[in-house]
C-alpha cells in the first residue's frame, strides 16, 4: 500500500486515526500546543494514546483517561489541573465544532489561540 493511502496512523498503537475528533495532533493544534508550522509534519495519535493531555478532557460524551505516574492530574496543583481542564476540554469540544461547521483549518484554533498567532505575524 502507498504511504498515501495509509491514512494517518497513531504513532502509539500504528491504528489509523480514522477522525479529526479522535486526533490528538488536531486537539494540540486548537489549544496551541503545536505550532501551525509543523502541523503537516508531526506525527499522529489517538487522544486515548497520549494520556497526559487526554486525562485533561472532562465531558460526559469523553471516557476519562487516567494517566499513571509523575504526570498524573491527581498529584498536580488542583489550580493548574482546572485551568488545564477547561482548557483541553474546550479544545476537545472545538474539534467537533469544526467538523461540522465546515471552517477553514487555519481557523480551526480556539479564539485566543488565533489571537496570539495573529500577534506573532
């Protein structure tokens, strides 16, 4: 099979990461985690497969995801795992958004994150 036609496989569990709203490189890129740049280059995973972001998204329609170790929310500064919560959960939530709204990728980011690369333009 052609690299092309191999979707975009998880770096973790080499599955295919068959949606956007299942994708942490996307789910990076709306909180900007990731720079824009690179989006094309860096490689794919599961939400599920990167636990320490993924244990960060809290909504009844998300399966929590406890990550084990010294990144676990649950030995962090209660302050710092909210902000982190709302945070990634918002992005979370804004990758379905996206999908349905038929938006343009470069607006794919939440509001603040656009701001701040329109400021570093």
């Amino acid at each position: 099979m052609a690299k092309c036609d191999e979707g975009y496989l998880c770096e973790v569990c080499g599955d295919d990461v068959g949606a956007i709203t299942d994708s942490d490189l996307y789910l990076r890129y709306v909180i900007g985690m990731l720079d824009p740049e690179v989006l094309h280059t860096t490689r794919e995973r599961h939400q599920r497969c990167n636990p320490s972001l993924a244990q960060y998204i809290v909504d009844e329609k998300f399966a929590p995801v406890v990550c084990e170790g010294p990144f676990d929310k649950r030995e962090l500064d209660p302050d710092y795992v909210r902000q982190r919560e709302e945070l990634v959960t918002r992005g979370w939530r804004r990758l379905r958004e996206v999908v349905k709204s038929g938006l343009p990728i470069v607006e794919y980011p939440l509001p603040e994150v656009l701001a701040q690369l329109r400021d570093q333009d």
